[in-house]
C-alpha cells in the first residue's frame, strides 16, 4: 500500500497503531491498518480525521463500519471470506 506510514504508540502499553495516509483527503484523514480477522493480513479498516476517532475505533462498545478499502480483494489474503465474490 502506498502511502506515508505512521506509527502512534501507548508508552504505557506499548500498544501501536499503524496509519496510512488518505489519498482521497491528504492532511485531513488517515486510514487506520489493523489484521483481518479472517486472513491475517493487514488491511486499512476504518478512516479517521483525529486521535478521537482512533479511540472510537478502539472502543469495544462501537458498532464499527469498515471503510470501502476494507474490502478491496488486493489487499487481503486469498480466499479471505471478508471478501465479496463477484
């Protein structure tokens, strides 16, 4: 994926969050890398403009919607069940 990659760590934790750039807003939204649950691979998930987002994000009572990128078959594993079949 290209991009710019940042990387935002708990100290406390050690806890990372790995950040690509947003192309389609450059300086006001970043898309959050996070794993697949079904192959594995690291895939953008969710878009988020500020840190607060990345806290909903991480918030486990959210009721999450993937972003479209989520779902391009190029960036997960074969076969990846999140995947739509065409």
């Amino acid at each position: 994926m290209p991009g710019d990659l940042i990387t935002v760590s708990d100290p406390a934790t050690g806890q990372e969050w790995r950040l690509l750039t947003d192309f389609t807003s450059p300086g006001e939204s970043w898309l959050v890398l996070d794993r697949c649950p079904e192959c594995g691979t690291e895939v953008p998930v969710v878009r988020i403009a500020c840190l607060a987002d990345l806290g909903d994000y991480l918030a486990p009572e959210t009721d999450l919607v993937l972003d479209d990128e989520a779902g391009d078959p190029s960036v997960h594993g074969a076969g990846c069940a999140l995947v739509p079949s065409h």
